[in-house]
C-alpha cells in the first residue's frame, strides 16, 4: 500500500468518527448548565465542594473519553482551542460580573449558564457538518 493509500484512508476513517467531538462537545455544553448556577449561587464550603467534584467528575470523565478515541479530523486542535479559548473568555467573564455585579441573581445566572454552553454547542453543531 503506498503511502497516499494509507493516508487518504487514515482521513476517511477521521472523518467517519469524528462525531465523538461533537457528542464531547455536547456534554461539555450540559455540564456548563449546571457548573455555572453551582459556582455563582451557592456560597461557602459546600460550594466549592460541589463544583470541585462536579468540575472532576465532567473533565475526568470528558478526558477518558476523548483520550480512547483513535483519529481526529485535520484542524481538530485549532477548532478545540477556539471552543475552549471562548468559553474559558465567557465563564471568567461571568465568574467577575456574577460575583461582583450581579451577586445572587437568577435571571443573570439563567443567561450566564447559557452563554457558557454556547461556545460548546456552536462547536458541536459546526463540528457535525463537517463529518
């Protein structure tokens, strides 16, 4: 087999499984609806003690997953930089305005909680129609 064979069917093969990335993505997205309320209603010791594990709990089990993954498509670490560059600019963000302007307020968590998922869900909904 030479070695454009081999490599045109290594990219086929990443791309018919690059849809793992989108179901990360995804669960990623449903776990900043509920990181964000724990980390800006909640308050002392339990707090931190809840978002700590929760936080574990999301990236661990996230990270097992995409480590077991045999291929990603060409572009996959600029795509993933980008997704978690814009979230990690949203939720520190929303960490600064919802603990220093807007302390304890549901409607700005509702909105916050839903602007941290974004990043994740445009990555995810983009990342499908390129597979």
């Amino acid at each position: 087999m030479s070695e454009y064979t081999e490599a045109k069917r290594m990219e086929r093969a990443a791309l018919l499984n690059s849809g793992w990335y989108a179901r990360y993505l995804w669960a990623f997205g449903a776990g900043q609806l509920v990181l964000v309320p724990v980390s800006l209603l909640w308050h002392g010791v339990a707090q931190a003690v809840v978002f700590a594990t929760a936080n574990m709990l999301l990236v661990g089990g996230m990270s097992v997953y995409a480590a077991r993954q045999r291929v990603v498509r060409r572009g996959f670490g600029l795509k993933h930089g980008l997704v978690i560059g814009t979230w990690s600019v949203v939720f520190a963000a929303t960490v600064v305005l919802g603990t220093e302007v807007f302390r304890d307020n549901l409607a700005f968590t509702v909105v916050a909680a839903v602007a941290c998922a974004l990043p994740a869900v445009v990555g995810a909904v983009t990342e499908r129609r390129a597979a």
